[in-house]
C-alpha cells in the first residue's frame, strides 16, 4: 500500500513539474510601449515631477535596466524590437514620414510572426509607424488583431483653419484582422488625442480577459500615443500632477498601465505572463516649454541624437515566480528581448539572415552571469554614427542637444568624440586627447568591429531580400 502512495505521490510531482515546465516555456507576453518618454520621467529612475507607483512597483517585481539602450528614433526603435535586428538592416533607420514607401519588407520576421509559429495568439493595439501600404500593416506582419494609428501620434485638427486651407486629411484609425484590409475606424483628432491611450487599455483589458486560461498563449503589443507632443491628457488627469500637461500625461500613463498589471492578476495569471516596460526612444525637447518636454534625467541630448538621452530610457521586464527581482546596470538593448523571448517560448529565431538581437535569458535568470552584450554600433539616417562600449562613447555623428530631429548633424572625419560615462553622464568632456591610452584602445576597438558589421553588410545587403 505504501508502495502504490509512493508511486502515486511521484506520478503527481512528475506530473506538476512537466506542467510547470510546459507554463514557464510557454508564458504571455504584454509589452507596453510609451512615445519618447525620458528616463528620468519615471519615479523609480528618479522621476519627481509625477507619482508614478504602478510602473514603479512593476520595476521592483523584475528587472530594472538602468543601461537600456534603444535606436535614435522612433521607426528605427520599432524596427529593431520587431524584427532583433539594427534598423539598417532592414532599412527603416530613419524615422519613417507620413506617405513615404518603406517600412518592415514583408519578407522580415516580426516578434509577432515568429511567436505565431510558436503557437501564440498574437494582437496590436496601438501605434505602428513602420508602414503604410497594406503588405507592411500590423495585420500583414503577424498579428491577428490591429487596432490603432500608422504613423506619429501626433494629430490633425479639422477645425483648424491652416488644416482646412492646405486640404490635410485627419490621420485615421484602422483595425484589421489577420490579413485582412484595414477599415477605418476613426480619427486622431486633437479632441480624440487625449481618450486614445484610454481606448487602448480598454482593447488590452477586454483581451486578456477573453484569452486568460486559453489553450494558446497570447502576445500583447501595446504602443501608447503618449507622451509624444502634443501633450494631451484625458480629461481625469487634466491639472491633476500640478506641473502641467506632461506631468499630467505621466500619471495617465502610470494609471493605465496598473489597470493592465490589475487584469493580469485578476485573471490569476501574473506568474504565467512577463510583463515589458519601455520607452521607443528618449524624450522629445522640441520646445522649451516644460509643460510638454521630456526628461532625459542625468543624460544629456534627446529623441533624434545619439548622445545617451536619445538611446538611454525607461526598459523593465518582470516574470513572476521566474525572473528574481535585480537592478542592472549592465548593457542590454531593446533587440535583445527577440531572442531572449525565442529562449524561453521555444519560438525559432531567423537563419537565413544576420540577427543583432542576444539571447539574455541566462543573465535575467541569473545577474550573476552578466550580461552577454559589451557593445551597441549605432547606425542612424543611413550613416555610422556611435559606438557604445562597455561604458565609453565613441562617437562619430555630432548632433544638437535639443531639437535634434530638426538640427543638421557634423559627421567627424577623423578624430572622434570619446566620452567616459561613469565620470560624465552628460557627455560634456571628451577625453579624446587626455587619455591617450584608452582612447587609442577604443578607436581600435570601433575599428574592428566596424569590419564585423560592414563585412555583415556585404554578404548580407541591407534592405535587399532578393536571397531571403
């Protein structure tokens, strides 16, 4: 008798670890993007202009990256996180303009795709900007669901007289099935701007209410508007922050994204889901109004440059029961999370062209093992422009430190800015004729690297999918 209960108990704990092991490989994913939101925005990373508990509380239950780097722009962004490969690889490394052909060829494999061969419900709702025409739409690049806006989240104003006279149509929302034709479903106007983040929560909600439990997992992209100019908050958190517009929007922010973090758990589900956090790029300081500027917090420069505030942001990951909550100052980019999710999903990552992206799982399972990335190339508007190294800067490309996306930048041709992080977060003392010893180190360093990647460019011809 004993016998048969020993026998029962290990066929039960067998049992339980199989499952448990089938639950972890198998997780849902909900990515939460904001719009040039800054890293020092977020109260957790030292934010002070909004309360902001609900991100912050969701950067302690995981990893908080405190060297998270991202493209320059927001197309660029977009595309490295979709595809886990350097935006000029598929040649979307510019910021991709309303009516322009481009964005993601069909023939790139989306963190979408590659998790709906994996088994995974997959839906968008949100911002896209990385294509217009109907082959390169959220829906043609796999997922199943889309509703949301292709281009900026910036909005047109019928009732503006300069909008009437020039003949500008308001941008549309769409919403498609899985390939399907997109339908119009509305308009970004300046009124609307201010209840879209709203509408997106309310589609996120709904859907992890319908899919919790289901046989399939579920990917859940969700790309908010704010807090891209112009800074519009719902009407609830209008004047609520007392700082204004963007510290307004930040709160809006915060509260959304607890009103997913509460469906999660509402569903029993928050240790079978990892949850990211992040920000496309850095903040936008287009106007020197505070009321609608990001912070960059203690980096300098901003969306559109490559000095850190335009590639250092927000970036958090949490999974809990799995991922031992720790906070990371090592080096660890956006692209990072296409492998890293292929790792612990079983999804099958691209072979047939380079992959940028780094498989991390072992270093967010374990911060011991450090982070397998030492470097980041930064390649923006078709040119080289920075290395990032360990923590030094080599940078080639010399742009503005406000209103980058409307400044001309100076390419250097020969001795390049080399800027040491950990003694100058802000990037305002080159050291590049000081220390000559590391800076002759660093240059030979870019150097070789530099041959990796233009070597890669050969045998594999940035935006030519005629082998693939």
């Amino acid at each position: 008798m004993k016998c048969k209960s020993n026998l029962l108990s290990l066929f039960v704990f067998t049992f339980w670890l199989s499952f448990s092991t089938l639950s972890q490989a198998t997780p849902n994913i909900v990515m939460i993007m904001t719009d040039n939101l800054g890293y020092g925005d977020i109260g957790v990373y030292g934010g002070l202009r909004a309360p902001t508990p609900r991100i912050d509380q969701l950067a302690r239950s995981g990893v908080q990256f405190r060297d998270f780097q991202v493209e320059p722009a927001c197309s660029p962004s977009r595309a490295a996180i979709m595809t886990g490969r350097m935006a000029i690889r598929s040649g979307t490394d510019a910021v991709l303009e309303l009516g322009a052909p481009g964005g993601l060829h069909p023939k790139e494999v989306t963190l979408a795709e590659m998790l709906g061969n994996a088994g995974y419900k997959t839906a968008h709702y949100g911002k896209w900007h990385l294509g217009f025409s109907h082959d390169r739409q959220p829906q043609m690049q796999g997922f199943d669901d889309f509703w949301g806006i292709l281009f900026t989240s910036a909005p047109g104003d019928p009732e503006d007289s300069n909008f009437q006279a020039i003949g500008i149509p308001t941008q549309k929302i769409l919403a498609a099935k899985k390939g399907e034709k997109s339908v119009v479903v509305g308009e970004l106007t300046t009124e609307y701007r201010g209840f879209i983040d709203a509408e997106i929560t309310d589609k996120a909600v709904s859907y992890i209410k319908e899919n919790a439990g289901g046989e399939q997992p579920f990917f859940l992209y969700l790309p908010f508007i704010n807090p891209h100019n112009p800074v519009v908050a719902h009407p609830d958190f209008r004047g609520k922050s007392g700082g204004g517009a963007y510290s307004d929007v930040l709160m809006e922010i915060d509260y959304n994204t607890g009103r997913i973090l509460d469906a999660i758990a509402a569903e029993n589900i928050t240790q079978d889901t990892i949850v990211i956090w992040l920000s496309d790029n850095g903040p936008q300081r287009i106007t020197l109004e505070p009321y609608h500027s990001g912070d960059p917090g203690p980096w300098s420069g901003e969306l559109g440059s490559v000095f850190e505030g335009g590639l250092r942001t927000v970036g958090l990951i949490s999974w809990p029961g799995t991922i031992k909550p720790f906070v990371s100052d090592q080096l660890f980019h956006s692209m990072d999370f296409f492998s890293t999710l292929a790792q612990w999903t079983g999804a099958k990552v691209p072979t047939d062209r380079p992959i940028d992206s780094i498989d991390q799982s072992e270093y967010l399972l374990n911060q011991e093992v450090g982070s397998k990335r030492n470097h980041v190339m930064v390649y923006y508007n078709g040119e080289y422009a920075a290395m990032r190294y360990l923590h030094f800067k080599v940078m080639r490309a010399i742009y503005s430190r406000n209103a980058s996306l409307m400044s001309d930048s100076m390419y250097l041709k020969s001795i390049p800015r080399v800027y040491n992080l950990r003694a100058d977060p802000k990037e305002e003392y080159i050291i590049s004729g000081g220390i000559e010893g590391v800076v002759r180190s660093l240059v030979l360093k870019e150097a070789e690297l530099r041959r990796k990647y233009e070597n890669s460019f050969d045998a594999f011809p940035n935006a030519d999918y005629s082998n693939l």
